[in-house]
C-alpha cells in the first residue's frame, strides 16, 4: 500500500504542478484534466501541459520512487501515460437512497464522459513496460516539439 500510495501521489502532484486538475482515481489509473489558460497574454494549450505531465510523472518515478524503492525492497515500478485531447463532458450519475429512509446510502457521483477519455485510458495499455507516453494524432498536432516524438500506429 506505502508503494501504491506514492505511486498515485506522485502522478497527482505531477499533475497538479502542470497545470491540470486529478478527476479519477480506478485502481491504478488517474485521470487529469487540463485546460488551455491564458498566462502573460499568451495561450498555454492544454495538450502542451499534458505532455509536461507526462514527463514529469516518469521523472519523479524514475529518479525519486525507483531509487527509493530499489534500495528498501529491492523493486523498480513503471507506468504508461496515455493522452488524448479533445471535449469531455461532465455529468452527475447514479442514484439517491430511498426517499422513504433517510439511513439509505446515496450511490451518486460526477462522471467525465467522452471518446476522449476512453482512447486516453486506452493508449495506457498499449505502451510497454516500464515507461512510455502515447500521445493521439490531436495532441501532436498541437505541441510545438512534435520533433522529439515518434509516429507509430499500434493495434
């Protein structure tokens, strides 16, 4: 548990300090949500801010958690990050307890639906292991440094 726990606080903190918001947590996958800003008048898109996520994630794991971890128990983990840009939408579901007793646990939440997210969590699977970013066609169409990825299809 203390190693899935810095797992998931590093991916968040990854998240958080690119500018991104943590939405989902289901089992080992987190899913962020990053919005174009405007900072200094200029326009910081949303796909430029995921990739710096994705780097940071495999950074903070590769140079912080795996040392940390190989020395005490002598293990290594890695993980795929799977982007995709594009709409989400957010919606409430579920359901509320019986109106009738008020000790009925409600079974509601918010949802963020959309192919977007689907592909994102997708393309987590398709990377190999130990670390790997898979990007969409969207997303590297956006970035500026679309030199330093490699274009590959993958069934």
């Amino acid at each position: 548990m203390k190693v899935y726990r810095s797992f998931i606080r590093i991916v968040i903190q990854a998240i958080r300090y690119s500018g991104g918001y943590t939405r989902q947590l289901a089992g080992d996958g987190i899913m962020g949500v990053f919005q174009d800003s405007n900072e200094d008048d200029q326009i910081i898109l949303s796909s430029c801010k995921e990739i710096k996520a994705a780097r940071y994630i495999h950074t903070l794991i590769d140079y912080c958690l795996n040392p940390a971890l190989k020395k005490s128990m002598d293990i290594c983990i890695g993980c795929g990050v799977g982007i995709c840009t594009g709409a989400v939408m957010i919606t409430k579901v579920g359901m509320r307890g019986k109106e009738s007793d008020q000790t009925a646990e409600n079974e509601t939440g918010s949802v963020w639906v959309s192919s977007t997210t689907n592909y994102a969590n997708r393309y987590c699977s398709l990377v190999p292991p130990p670390c790997e970013i898979f990007i969409d066609e969207s997303t590297h169409s956006e970035i500026g440094d679309s030199g330093v990825w490699t274009k590959t299809n993958r069934y």
